[in-house]
C-alpha cells in the first residue's frame, strides 16, 4: 500500500482506535477512505444521485460520552480530503451537551449534513439561528440527527444534543 506523507500519524491514530472497544472500522480498500469513514464520514459521490462528489453527505459520528469506561471518548476531529470538485472539509467538536461543527464544501456541490441535535430550535449557524440563513435549509429530523441541506460555502454550525 502507497502512504502519503502524514500517514504514520494516521496509522497510528487507526490503531489506538483499533483497541478500542468502542469502535469498528469499516473495511475499505483505502486508508483515506477508512479515515473519513471512521472519524467524520465524507460518503463517496452517488449517494444522493450526484457524480463525482457534486452532491456530498457530511455525517459526523462522536462517540457517546459513556461508549468506553476506560478512556475518556474523543471530543474532537478536524479532516479535509481533497476531491475532483475541491476541498471538502469538517471539524467537529463536543463539549458535554454542545456540539460544534466547521463544514466547507468546494463551489458547485451541494451536501447534505447530519447534524447530532436535539432539534431545529438547538442549531444555529455563525451564531444565528437557522431561520432566514442563507444557503442552508432544514430538511427533517432524523432520530439524534438534524438532517440540513446546504450550499457550496464554509458553515459552523452549534447545536444542543
């Protein structure tokens, strides 16, 4: 298997979480893949009948706060992966109930972005509510998830869990 240069440290970062019983690991045939899938998940394109990362799913995936007794859960993940299309990039972070999440995405692509919330009236973008924010649009509640629909642009998004 080729590395890029960096991959030791997610090598190793892929390993811890590995051991850790509070994790499974897709399999697939790429370790960028792996990496995306695991810690924030950037689907593949086709998912929501787009070509070439056109349309694109962000869902990230915190684990919960009691998934592992033994070690404290991670409470943050910052990736970007670089497409046909552009940069798509995402960080999250979870600090007790609030989670917090940077989301860009390359011009001319839409996504689709599952948001762990309570429920639209917990979610605000740049610190604004969601009503009358440009560029995004919710869609419906999904179980622990608030599934928005956005833009090309850069987002960060806060939410209550």
């Amino acid at each position: 298997m080729n590395h890029r240069p960096g991959s030791r440290r997610l090598l190793a970062l892929l390993a811890a979480v590995a051991r850790s019983p509070a994790w499974t690991l897709p399999v697939a045939g790429a370790l960028d893949r792996v990496h995306l899938r695991c810690e924030y998940r950037v689907d593949p394109p086709g998912i929501i009948d787009g070509a070439g990362f056109q349309q694109i799913i962000i869902r990230p995936n915190p684990p919960a706060p009691s998934s592992n007794p033994e070690n404290a859960p991670i409470a943050w993940v910052k990736a970007e992966y670089g497409s046909i299309r552009g940069k798509i990039f995402s960080e999250w972070r979870r600090d007790g109930d609030r989670f917090e999440l940077d989301v860009t995405t390359p011009a001319n692509t839409t996504a689709a972005v599952f948001l762990p919330a309570s429920g639209q009236e917990s979610i605000t973008e740049g610190g604004r509510r969601l009503d009358g924010t440009a560029g995004v649009q919710f869609l419906r509640q999904e179980g622990d998830r608030a599934v928005l629909g956005v833009l090309s642009g850069r987002y960060r998004f806060a939410s209550s869990l």
